[in-house]
C-alpha cells in the first residue's frame, strides 16, 4: 500500500518532515459517523454481506434431480469436493502465482533501484513509463503476448535457432507463458512499492554502508535489501495474491492442461448447472490457503508499515 | 463559545496588559506549566527564557488559544479571554516551523488574516506590512521558493498585519544561522519599538533575551523563577537555575557562618566568602550558595593582601588558560570548592605569563557577589 | 586501463540502469505489438499477422465499425465516471474520519477498508454474483449497468481511502493551527487550508480510481450480465474473432491517457516554480 501512498502523497510544502502519523485530534462526534456512515455502508452491504453469502451458498445443497435450484443447508459437501477433486488446480494457482511473484521480483528490482538512485532527473520519466501501460487493456496485452510468445513469432523462433527448444515445441499453452502472462502483469505492483521504499530510504546511510564494506554487492545485501524490505513485502503481496486467483492469463495463454483454480470457479459459475455451492467453496478456501500463506510470510519478514 | 457566541466580539476588542493569573496545564502524566502568573504590561517587549520542555511553549500556546488551561484565567486588559477559541482572540502567533501555507503566495499568506478579519483592502494592508519586512519584492513567489530568513520574516508580516493586541512569538529565530539571526534579532526590536505592539517572545537562547527584551522571565520546570529587567536578572539571579541559565556562575556551597556588618559570611571547608546582605536571597535554614560571575573575577600569582577578606579564594591550580582575542579565559581548580572560571579582558600591556599547574589565587569586588539557596 | 578494462568498468556502473531500460521496454512490447497489430488486414480472427494487405489503415478510419465496440467504450466510460466520483467522495469522507477523529472502532473501519484490497477479485465478483442473483433480487436488480457501478464503487473505495489518508497524515497540522490563530473559524480552517492541501490527494485518488474501474475484467465480468465494458467486449470477442478495432481503440486509449499524464506534471512543476 506504500505504492498507492506514494501516488496520493504529491506535492512539495505540505509534509511533516518524516515521523509517525499525528494522532486523530477529535473527539468521535456526530461529524465522525456522519462522515463514516456512507462509505461503511458501502462496504458492508457489497463487501460483507456478499461474502455472508458467498458462505452460505458453498453450504448449500441442490434439490435432487432438480440442477441449479439450491436450498439452504449446512453441507460441507462442496468443500470436500473443492479440495479433494481441484488439487492439481490449486497446486498450479500457488505454483504460478508464486513463480511470477518471484520473476517479478527479479525484474522489478533493478528497475525500482535504478529509478530510486541512478535516475536522477529522468525518474519522473520513467514513473510515467512504468505506469502508461497500463493505460491500455491488460486483455488487449495479455493479447498481445499470445502474439508475441507464437509459434510463428519472434521469440519461440530466436530460442530455436538457438537450439534452446526443441523444433517441436512451443510456449502458448503452456504454463511457462501463463507464467510469463502473470509476470508482466503484475510488474507494476512490484516495482512501485519498492521504489516508493527505496526512495525514502537515506541515501547517506547507504554511503556509510559503502564506507563499511568494500564490496558493493556486500552493501546492497546488508544494508540496501534491508532497508527495501517493507516495500518488497508489500509488492509481494500485491503481486501473489491477485496472481493466484487471476484465470484470464491461464485462459487466454494457456490450456486445458494449465488451468488454474480461477478457471475452475469460473466454469462452475457460468458453464457447470449447479455448480455454485462448489464454485463458492473453491473460492473460499483460495482465500483461506492465500490468508495462511501471507500470515506466515509476514510473520516472517513482517514489518507495521504494510497497513 | 462559538463563532456565534455574542461576546466572540468582545473577545476581538480586548485590550490593555497580558495578565495570567494562576494559570496551570497538567497533562495525564505531568504538569506543564504550574501556577504561573505574570504581567505584561502594553507595548513592551517580553521574553519567556528556558531550557526545553520548561513548558514556556506551552504557555504561549495557552495565550494563543491553542491549548486551554486546566486551571487559571488569561486576560487582557479587563476582558477575559480564557475558554475562547483562537480565532477569536486578538493574538497572533509567529511559530517555530513558521507554518506558512505552501498552496498560497507570500502575498497571500499576508493577506489571510485580513480577509477572514472582513477588511475593506486586504492586499493593500499586505501590501504595507510586506514593506516593512522589506519583502515586496518576493511577494508573488510561494513559500517554498524562499530561502529560511525570507520565510521567517514573511511569519511575522503575517501575524504583523492584523495589529494584534499580543504577538507572540515561538522561537523564531531558531532555524536561522548566527549571522542572520543576529541580524532579525535588532529588526524584530526595532519592529516592535516602531509599531508598538505588546510582544512576548519564547526563546532558550539567554543572549536573545537578554537583547531584545524589556524584561524576562526565566521559567523552569513550569514555574517562573525570577522575572525582571535583563540587567536585574543578571546581575542579581535570586536562583541557583537563574545564575547558571543565564550567563555563567563561580559556585560555592556552604552554609551561613555569620553576619559581618553589611556582609554574610559563607563557609565551606577552610573558605570563608563573604556577599552583601541584601544580595542574598531570602531562606530558611543555614544552607546556602555563593555566586561570583566570572567577569567579575581575577587571577593572581599571590595571595591577595588581607584586605580581600572574604573576597578571594585560594590557592588553586590553573588547569587552563585560552586566549579568546578579547579575553583570556583561565579555568582554575581550587579543592573543596570545585572549578571556577575567570575571564579577565586583555587590558595589561605585558603578555600572559601563566601556564597550566601553576599555583594561583582568584579575588573580586564583594560587591558583586551574590547568594542563593538551591 | 586497457580498453576491455574500460570497457567492463564502464558496463558495471550502468549495469542496474541498462537492465533498468530493459525491463521498461518489455513493458512497452505488448503496447507496441498492439499498436502495429492495429494495422492488420486480418483474415477471421486479429491474432495472426496476414502479410497480404497489411499494413493497412482501414481499421483506423473505421474504429466504430464492429458492432458494440463503441458501446462497450462507451459504458466504460461512463460506469467509471460514476462510479471514480461515488468512491471518491466516500473514500474522502472515510478517510478524514479515520485520520481526524477518534471513535470507538478505529481499528475494525481501518481493516473492513483494507481487507477489500488484499481478497483476490474472483473471490470479489464471486460473492457479488451471489448476492446479487440470490440475495438482491427481491430488490428487483438485474445484472447489468448499475450492478457494475455497485461493485465498481465498492473495490475502488478502498483505494481511494488509502490514497487520501496517506496525504492527509503527512498534512502538517501546524497549518491549520496558523489557520485559526488567523481568525479563520473551523469552516474556513478546512475550506482555504485543510481542503486545497488534501486535492492533490484526492485527485490522485480520483484518477486511480477511474483507471482501476475502466480496466477491471474479473469483476466486471462476474456480474455484468448481458452488458459489455470494453474490457469485457474485447476478451468475448477473443473467442469469436477479435477485430482490430479493438487494437485502434486500445492504443487510442493509451496515448491520451499518456498526454494527459504528461501534461499534468507540466502543469504541476510549472506551477511549482513560476519564472519569475
């Protein structure tokens, strides 16, 4: 979330020189829920209460004999199906996801670092280049990428010539480009919050690191990647989480034999008669199996400033 | 008391003396500023002097209307303004950070007051007070665009405009370089002394003080200590804190020997002082602490004839001796006493012939000395 | 130094810039590849290039000529005005009441505003779907406009809280202290010093918000029933036959937003530092 901070926070003049965030100086009056109600509201009539209900449909039954009419229940049925029969899906979503987050990463890092240190007056250029992307569709990308990764196009044919795959092989439909899909398009979501971190950073404290190791490559690992961590934790997050549950990649670039537990909730919606109680399961337990993961991770390399 | 609170008007109207009676903040884990009052008298420049956290900001901000007292009444004049908001009040605040509103331009930022006062001419009364400041130039830039010194002196034609009954003024020079501030010290003063407004100026620097004002208050843990004209108070602190905060003070704790004619005698040890009665300041019990400023003292190869009876201490060793162009600063030890420092102006004609680990005496005028209790 | 020496040092302290201007260019291919797919005079479906005829500027004279193109642009278009102006004045409101006032249950409006953000969009649309066909239909909604409005406004909201607490924190409060020591009483505080430092907050929220809103698919799609965002119009199309319509508009798309961005930080650092 540091990204979207550093978004809002524009303008010179009006900051307080670093520090924590100044207590709320009033006290809750009429003008606090006044101010709250709407957008509480919102959130809970089209938050809240669709997941109550998301819930209560992953617990319903069907009538026998009578498809896509449902009763409520509390039949755990649906859950037991979602985790025994969509293994390899979900395996595949937390494989994906976690690959891209990881290639991701590789890629964004140079970028963040060089637009953090190295820009100087050509970094709000670059922000531009990072961000202007995705002003076109990220259909029409991940399209585009079809394209790209063809048998006919230029990359399979330069890996070709290269002897680096075989002359039957190819890369569309094949997890390797949903993958590579992922990547690209949550590589935005990576490179902000780490550049928002490093930006912020003090650059004489990385100078005494230089000062203290005379390995550049020492330094970086002990006092640059440090300090980075809140924003590579947050671009982690932001890139795994919506990557594990994203189907459009594995749909457009994929194939059968690549769909990831985001298809499966997909068809069981919109293509399988009375697949809701299932379809509403699998994605409660995408949440459950994402929530565990990010707890753990941010236990472990866990810092407040997520929030 | 709101904006439409009938006597808001009233409030804006007040005018004559600074006056807190009693005034005390206490916070859930400590007090502030306790039991404090004080008078301002009208158009006459006044300083808060303390260390941090001695709660003189505090005090300030109470006038202001920033934070209310727990306990006490502020007033000026016969009007009394305790419980009004700030906008309400006829003061005006300089701050530290000079808080100037970056989205708006110098001229602007001068202007605000005036127009949320209703004005008839706004600009034009910015316009003026920017010419006092010597800003005009720099009117239409922002804030941002200005060096430290430009933006300071546009917080104080911001707060100037408005013709407050009381300006106050929170550490402003604190920011700026010795050189400029020296040089905003002697125009706030004549500021001041042109348009004639009541200023109470908060300060940790004595030397500040002790220019600008016509009197100050030394303030310590949320009491004021002694409160005077800058002279009085240096000459005669009638505290421990007072004789170390502002300046520098040669100390000897002892207690009460004896009264010898005009003179009481303090004795510690094998030392025997002696300081003029009525420079002593008033207490019960026999402990008490001599005070000699070290300008006033001077060092001697031998002990002093029998005449500085009272008004010498020795002999002690120099442990130093640093030349300062117009001075020489000596840093003597005498045991059972503790370290003393002598300044003495360079006025003899030979060179300085003392050396560290030299033995040597200090003697001075007993008029000069003063006493305290802790 | 030899010149390989030079050659190596001169590489190693521009290696991170040069991977740097790498990695923006693979950013940039899938924008070029759709812009010079634009001038394809394909055959049935805009996926293969067809050397015959190509390049052409036919679909550019023509961007409206495949049927529900422009409408989808069109309900774009609009379900983000809508929906960027409700989520920013509820995201506004919500965030000066959580950064300016204390009340019971700080906390629990902070995490309701943030876990939105952090739950994958299928699971989002899939419980909007729920509840709109289940729950909501007593109500009488169908699937379509509004209820993409709904769901729109309910996941930008979170963002545009965010956004603006994060330039409402940094707000210096002893402006609004200079404020009032001016005599400007609470509303004027707020409208002359509070409100014009929080704007650039707020439009940056607005705008993230309306590109959130106009390039969302997952949700969109989940509950849009027979209506078509251009999001939605083009991954439907994929499966029939796109048209490079699709390509005109997308990239048509890009560059404005491109201008419009560009010309905002003219705009922003013009009026930083006027020459004067």
């Amino acid at each position: 979330m540091t990204a979207l901070a550093h978004i809002g926070s524009t303008g010179a003049g009006a900051q307080t020189p670093g520090g924590p965030a100044p207590e709320p100086t009033k006290k809750g009056g009429i003008t606090a829920y006044l101010l709250l109600l709407p957008g509480v509201l919102w959130l809970l009539v089209f938050f809240v209460a669709p997941m109550a209900q998301l819930a209560a449909v992953s617990l319903q039954s069907q009538f026998p004999g009578y498809p896509g009419y449902y009763y409520r229940d509390v039949n755990f049925g649906s859950y037991v199906t979602a985790m025994t029969e969509y293994l390899p899906q979900f395996g595949r979503s937390l494989l994906f996801a976690g690959a891209a987050t990881l290639l991701a990463f590789v890629l964004a890092y140079p970028l963040a670092y060089a637009m953090a240190f190295k820009a100087g007056k050509w970094r709000g250029l670059m922000m531009i280049c990072v961000i202007a992307p995705f002003f076109t569709s990220f259909i029409l990308r991940t399209i585009a990428w079809r394209q790209i990764l063809a048998d006919e196009g230029p990359i399979v044919g330069a890996l070709k010539w290269l002897h680096v795959m075989p002359s039957s092989g190819r890369i569309t439909e094949t997890g390797f480009a949903v993958v590579a899909g992922l990547t690209y398009n949550f590589l935005p979501f990576m490179v902000l919050p780490i550049y928002a971190s490093l930006e912020r950073a003090d650059p004489k404290i990385i100078e005494a690191g230089g000062d203290l190791y005379a390995n550049g490559l020492t330094t970086f690992r002990r006092v640059t990647l440090p300090m980075s961590m809140p924003g590579v934790l947050a671009g982690t997050l932001l890139t795994f989480i919506p990557a594990a549950g994203d189907y459009v990649n594995a749909e457009l670039l994929g194939s059968d034999s690549t769909k990831m537990v985001g298809n499966v909730i997909e068809s069981q919606f919109f293509k399988v008669l009375g697949g809701f109680p299932v379809a509403a399961a699998l994605s409660f337990t995408l949440m459950a199996v994402i929530l565990a993961l990010v707890f753990v991770y941010v236990r472990r390399y866990g810092t407040e400033e997520l929030l | 008391m709101g904006i439409f609170s009938k006597s808001s008007g009233a409030f804006r109207d007040a005018k004559g003396d600074l006056i807190l009676e009693d005034v005390t903040k206490s916070f859930a884990t400590f007090t502030a500023v306790d039991d404090l009052s004080l008078t301002v008298p009208r158009g006459s420049f006044f300083a808060l002097l303390g260390p941090s956290g001695c709660g003189k900001t505090t005090t300030l901000r109470m006038v202001a209307g920033l934070e209310q007292p727990t306990a006490g009444r502020i007033k000026i004049g016969s009007t009394d303004l305790t419980g009004s908001r700030p906008y309400e009040r006829p003061v005006n605040t300089v701050f530290q950070s000079y808080a100037l509103f970056p989205h708006l331009t110098v001229r602007d930022n001068v202007a605000f007051g005036p127009k949320r006062r209703g004005s008839a001419d706004p600009v034009g009364e910015a316009n003026k007070t920017l010419e006092l400041v010597q800003l005009s130039h720099l009117a239409d830039r922002k804030p941002t665009q200005l060096s430290g010194g430009q933006q300071q002196r546009v917080a104080v034609a911001r707060a100037l405009v408005n013709h407050p009954e009381v300006l106050l003024l929170d550490e402003p020079l604190g920011a700026l370089d010795l050189k400029l501030r020296r040089e905003m010290q002697v125009e706030l003063k004549r500021i001041q002394m042109e348009v004639g407004l009541t200023f109470v100026h908060v300060t940790h620097d004595q030397e500040e003080a002790m220019t600008m004002a016509d009197t100050v208050a030394v303030m310590n843990l949320g009491r004021i200590e002694q409160m005077g004209a800058p002279e009085v108070l240096y000459d005669l602190p009638r505290t421990k804190f007072v004789a170390n905060f502002l300046g520098q003070s040669n100390m000897l704790h002892g207690t009460v020997a004896g009264i010898d004619g005009d003179f009481t005698v303090i004795g510690a040890g094998d030392h025997k002082v002696k300081v003029r009665t009525s420079r002593m300041a008033p207490g019960e019990g026999g402990e008490a602490i001599f005070g000699i400023r070290p300008e006033k003292t001077r060092v001697h190869d031998e002990a002093p004839s029998a005449g500085s009876d009272g008004a010498s201490l020795g002999p002690g060793t120099l442990l130093d001796v640093s030349f300062t162009g117009v001075a020489t600063q000596y840093l003597v030890d005498v045991p059972g006493v503790g370290r003393w420092a002598v300044y003495e102006q360079n006025l003899d004609l030979d060179r300085i012939s003392n050396k560290p680990g030299d033995q040597v005496w200090i003697s001075w005028n007993p008029g000069h000395a003063f006493g305290v209790r802790s | 130094m030899t010149t390989g020496q030079k050659l190596r040092f001169w590489i190693s302290e521009r290696i991170v810039m040069i991977i740097a201007v790498a990695v923006l260019l693979y950013l940039f291919l899938p924008v070029a590849y759709t812009f010079a797919f634009s001038f394809n005079n394909y055959r049935k479906s805009n996926i293969a290039w067809n050397p015959e005829g190509s390049p052409t500027l036919k679909h550019w004279q023509d961007p409206c000529g495949v049927e529900g193109i422009c409408e989808s642009l069109g309900t774009s278009i609009r379900v983000g005005f809508i929906a960027t102006l409700a989520a920013t004045i509820l995201g506004t409101m919500l965030a000066f009441a959580l950064v300016r006032h204390k009340f019971k249950g700080r906390g629990a409006g902070n995490m309701l505003v943030f876990i939105p953000m952090a739950t994958p969009e299928i699971v989002l649309g899939a419980s909007l779907l729920t509840i709109f066909v289940q729950g909501f239909t007593r109500v009488g909604l169908k699937l379509g406009f509004w209820t993409i409005v709904l769901a729109h406004i309910m996941f930008c909201l979170s963002f545009v809280v965010v956004t603006v607490k994060a330039r409402l924190q940094s707000l210096d409060p002893r402006l609004e202290e200079a404020a009032e020591d001016l005599y400007a009483d609470p509303r004027s505080t707020f409208w002359r010093v509070t409100f014009p430092l929080v704007l650039p907050g707020i439009v940056s929220a607005a705008l993230l918000s309306f590109s959130l809103s106009f390039d969302d698919f997952i949700i969109t799609n989940f509950i849009s029933g027979n209506e078509s965002t251009f999001p939605k119009f083009v991954y439907v199309s994929y499966l029939r036959g796109i048209p490079a319509q699709a390509n005109v508009i997308g990239f048509s798309m890009f560059v404005i937003a491109v201008l419009l961005v560009v010309v905002g930080q003219v705009i922003g650092s013009r009026r930083r530092s006027p020459s004067s």
